[in-house]
C-alpha cells in the first residue's frame, strides 16, 4: 500500500525531489533554447522578436530552477523578471551594445537596444514560467492510482 503525502510537506526538501526538480529544469532549459531557436527559423519581425523576449525569460526562470530547486515559482519568476528588466535596462547605457559588436554570445544574452515593449514581454516569459512550474507540482503532487492488494 502506497502512503500519499501531500505537496506541501513533500515539497523539494528531499534529494530525489530536488534531483527530480533539477532534471525538469534541465530539460525546461533545453526545450526553451530549442523554442527560441525555432522561433528565429520560422518567424520573424514582431512575432520573433518578442516570442523571443518572453522565451528569454523563461530561460532565466527555468536557470533559476535548475540552480535553486527549493525556491517557489512566485520568486523565480520575480528573479527572472528582475534579471530580464535589469539587462534591458542596461542596454540605456550602451555597454551592451558595445559588448554586442565583439562578441555573438554578448548579443544573444544582452542585447544591444533599449525597447520599452520588451518589458512587457519579459513579465509575459516570467508569468508563463510560474505557470508551467505551478501546473507541473500540482500533477505531480496528484496521488497515483490505488494500489490493490
């Protein structure tokens, strides 16, 4: 017989839950890089670039996850937002469009120019993120089918 433990007091504080939520990031990470890799295939203009933006956030999300598989989905979203609001507004200074002509990477993470828009979409990527993680504890959490005996 299966004993069922509720979400809350099962919450990632042990090993096999952290393991178990790191290895969902993981692949949270590889399916984001994956989308936004297809996204720049097949779209492009509006569609791509703020597909994009939000896509970058859930990456941060899903880093953030993957690097702290305690933390709750409401602050990993507000730590991906944070850091996402944070690059944007970076790039006022022009550093980042600076680092973006030496380097590709820079580019990709930092961008180059400011677009108040991206801000929106940045708070569409973290909502989407505590989203999926919501949706994913709670189906998780679901008891299994009895067991008979």
């Amino acid at each position: 017989m299966t004993t069922y433990v509720p979400a809350r007091r099962a919450r990632a504080g042990t090993g096999r839950a952290r393991a178990r939520t790191r290895l969902a990031a993981a692949a949270a990470v590889l399916v984001t890089v994956g989308a936004g890799l297809g996204l720049r295939a097949v779209a492009t203009g509006s569609p791509a670039k703020y597909g994009g933006d939000a896509l970058y956030t859930v990456l941060i999300f899903a880093l953030i996850v993957l690097a702290l598989p305690r933390v709750t989905a409401l602050r990993a979203a507000a730590g991906a937002l944070a850091v996402s609001w944070a690059v944007e507004f970076l790039q006022l200074t022009g550093v980042p469009a600076e680092l973006s002509r030496h380097s590709g990477l820079a580019r990709l993470v930092l961008g180059s120019t400011f677009n108040p828009p991206d801000l929106f979409w940045y708070a569409v990527g973290a909502a989407a993120g505590w989203l999926g993680h919501t949706t994913v504890r709670r189906l998780a959490a679901r008891p299994g089918p009895k067991e008979t005996d």
